[in-house]
C-alpha cells in the first residue's frame, strides 16, 4: 500500500489542523492505519491508532485533543488536531500495519506541523 500524508502547516498555538492520509494499493480495510510524529533527536511516537475492527487508540500526550478517523470506501485516514501547543510542533507520519498496530509495514512521506507560540 502506498500512502501520501498531507495537511501540515504552520499554525499558532490554540490553533487546529486537519491531517489526511490518501491510500492506495492494496484495499485500505486490511491495515491497522496510525498516525506516529517525530521531532529532531526523538524516536517516532504512535499518537493515534486506528484498528480494522476495534475503536481508536491515542497516546496519554494526544488524547482529548486529536481524532483520529477513516473512512474505508474512501481509502483515506484523517487526524483532526485542536488546542494546538509548541510541543506539537513534529513531523507528522502515517503508517499502515497488516496486523499489530505498532508495527507498521508502510509509511508516509511525514508532513510537518509547526506550532508557534
């Protein structure tokens, strides 16, 4: 599956982003899709995971405050990102695993978010 992220920005603090992720390839349904970001010196972190069948996931840093969303007909992942802070600041990737949702297969190309203060 090849998948293309898009929707980054710089946005101020408070602010909202709406991140999407179009699929194509292999039929969208068969993959866990999450959303991961990394910061310069940081390991990748999984903030919001979507399994095939089960409800959303999100990191404790995220939760309340990203959606994460898919919507299989359309092969397309969304991460709707408000209250915006610096520490968000990250590039952002989305990921797609065929079982386990912490191990994805396919990435991204990662689309920077930028939040000023």
């Amino acid at each position: 599956v090849q998948l293309q992220a898009s929707g980054g920005g710089l946005v101020q603090a408070g602010g909202s982003l709406r991140l999407s992720c179009a699929a194509s390839g292999r039929p969208f349904i068969y993959y866990c899709m999450s959303w991961y970001r990394q910061t310069p010196g940081k390991q990748r972190e999984l903030i919001a995971s979507m399994p095939i069948r089960d409800n959303p996931n999100y990191a404790d840093s995220v939760k309340g405050q990203f959606t994460i969303s898919r919507d299989n007909a359309k092969n397309t992942l969304v991460l709707q990102m408000n209250s915006l802070k610096p520490e968000d600041t990250a590039v952002y990737y989305c990921a797609a695993a065929p079982s386990r949702c912490d191990r994805p297969d396919y990435w991204g190309q990662g689309t920077q978010v930028t939040v000023s203060s």
